[in-house]
C-alpha cells in the first residue's frame, strides 16, 4: 500500500519550511536579487490564457462567479464552437509558445448526459486546442485515471509533450480548505483535500508527464506551510517522473474573505522569490489578476503569464466588460503591449 501523495507532501514540507521561515524574513527586494543571482533571470516567457469550454460546475468554492451556487449560465460548447473558441484564441494571442487552460470546473458527481460528460467536455476541449497549435493546460478535476487516459488521448501524439495536468490544491491547512470549498460530501466534488492531491498520481499512471501545482496565497492561515507545501509537493511529482512542474502563484484577492487572510503586495514578491530560489527548475507562473506595475517587477522571475482570454462563442467572459468573471483582472495588456 503506498503513501498518498498527501501524506508525502507533509512529510516532506517539514524539510523546506525552515527554510521558507527564514527567507521570509528577509526583504522581498532582496530575495528578488538573490534568486536572479543565484539562477539567473527566468528565459523565454511564455503566454496561458483560459477558455472555459463548459461550466456546469458542482462545486462551491468561497468567492468563485462560476461555483454552483452563483446560479450563472450553464453551458457545454460544442466541438465546432470550441474550434472557434480556439481560432479566437490563436486570432488574439498567436500559438507561439502559448498554451490554452482548459476548464470545465468540478461536476464528476453532476447529473449530466453522456454527451456532456466532463470527460468528453475536457477531451474535446482539449483536443481543439492541440490542434490549433496551443500547449494544453487541463485543469478541472476530478478525473479517474481512465478518464485522464482518455483526455490525453483525445490529442494528436506530438501535442503529449505540451500538455500539462494542473491541479490547485488552494491551501494545505485544512480548516481553511472546508471554509473555500466546502464539506467533504459526495455532492461536493472539491471536498476532500487527499484525494484531490491523488489527481496527480492518476495523471501520471494515464500517461500525464508535465503537472502544475499551486495554492492560494492568503488562504491558509501561515503562508509558510502554504508555500513549504507547495515546494514539497513540486519534488514529490518530480521524484514520481513528472518531466516538468509548473508553480501557479495566484493570491486571494476579492470581496467575500476576511481582510486578514489577504496576502500583501511584499509577502506576495516574497512568496514568488521564494519558489525560484528553493525550486529553480520549477515554472513560475502569475496570472493577470496581479496589476501590471507588479508583474513588470517580477518579470525577471516568470517563465509564464496569464493573458486576456476571448468569448467569441459563448465561453464565460473573463473580458471584464463582458459580463461574469470567475476572478477579477488587474493587468489587462495585450500580448504585444507585454512584449512577451
Ligand atoms: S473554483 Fe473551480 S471548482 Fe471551485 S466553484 Fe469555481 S470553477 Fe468550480
């Protein structure tokens, strides 16, 4: 019976979290200088942008437009309106060392036909997306390992090496997790903290060879364990034959959380200086919801940015202008104003 990727994480993070103790202390200017020292300045950036090929999501994250209670527009794409989507997409962003996130949400315990079913949504999704030249990102979840087989196999071969299987694990103090996403019920797909961090075992035995990782930052009550974690975790999946990890460094930001649990603009340079000096092989990536004054100060240190997506054909508008967003855009340049 092996260890679950859960418990390896914590038996691990109790390696790194002095470290992260002590790296906290110091400046966010400083750490900066140092993990540019050290390893040099992050090369070849990268784009992602998201395109949200379904929303029938079941579960109920704290704060989240497209959660089951937010009553927004349920929707599946067809397969020739995600083709659209995705020429939209290649239309604004080019392919160029771009990848698109595929995203449905959490349903696997949602009352859906076969046609819909979320694994056909992802495969499908991800399939076009392959195939319009983009790296591929799948990130909803959960999967059996079969259904992560399937998807992977939706995509021609030579798209496999680009694909990655991205799974937040939003924060590893558990209190703070059922206050996000909820009670481990059968009606809540996001419940249970073990077996979503399994999600990445059952991609890897699918054939998944690149994985992303990431937590939200404010959400656990010590942001050290959070990104001690998050640094366990990372070499876990790599000692388990993962060729690549990815750390997404998104933050709480928005309305419905207490003040306190906000993660500050310094602790938040801290967080990301931190992942590069401790996991130097690893992929940082910020998302757009930071302001562009502080993705410019961190540019040094990511190796990819999150873009403005499209709604050509009716995928749920992270334009804000256009409606529901899932989170709320700060830097909203274009791909050729970034200059990346
Ligand atoms: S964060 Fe993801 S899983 Fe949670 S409600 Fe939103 S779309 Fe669903």
């Amino acid at each position: 019976m092996h260890s679950t990727i859960f418990d390896r994480v914590l038996q691990r993070r109790s390696v790194w979290l002095p470290h992260v103790r002590r790296l906290l202390e110091k400046r966010a200017d400083h750490l900066r200088k140092e993990a540019v020292e050290e390893h040099g300045p992050a090369e070849n950036c990268g784009v992602i942008t998201p395109a949200y090929v379904a929303d029938v999501c079941d579960a109920n994250c704290r704060g989240c437009g497209y959660a089951k209670s937010a009553g927004g527009r349920r929707y599946v794409l067809t397969v020739a309106q995600m083709c659209q989507e995705m020429a939209a997409h290649a239309a604004a962003i080019g392919t160029n060392n771009a990848a698109i996130i595929v995203l449905t949400g959490s349903y696997e315990h949602g009352s859906i036909s076969k046609r819909n079913s979320m694994v056909w949504a992802n495969a499908m999704g991800c399939k076009a997306a392959a195939e319009a030249g983009f790296g591929v990102i799948l990130e909803s979840s959960p999967f059996t390992q079969e259904g992560f087989g399937e998807i992977l196999e939706a995509m021609p071969r030579a798209a496999h090496d680009r694909a990655r299987s991205t799974l937040f694990q939003e924060t590893w103090d558990l209190k703070r997790y059922r206050a996000f996403c909820g009670e481990d019920v059968p009606e809540n797909p996001k419940g249970n903290p073990v077996s979503r961090a399994e999600q990445h075992r059952l991609a890897f035995e699918a054939g998944w060879r690149h994985a992303g990782v990431g937590v939200l930052l404010g959400l656990g009550s010590d942001i050290a364990i959070d990104i001690a974690s998050t640094i366990a975790q990372a070499h876990v999946l790599r000692d388990m034959g993962y060729r690549s990890v990815t750390i997404s460094i998104p933050r709480l930001v928005g309305g419905s959380f207490p003040e306190a649990w906000r993660c500050d603009d310094e602790t938040f340079k801290k967080a990301v200086a931190i992942y590069r000096l401790l996991c130097p092989w690893a992929k940082i990536l910020i998302t757009a919801r930071e302001t562009a004054a502080m993705r410019d100060e961190l540019h040094d240190l990511c190796h990819i940015l999150g873009v403005l997506g499209t709604t050509k054909v009716g995928g749920r508008a992270v334009y804000p202008d256009r409606g529901i967003e899932q989170f709320k855009l700060a830097d909203t340049r274009t791909r050729d104003e970034l200059g990346v």
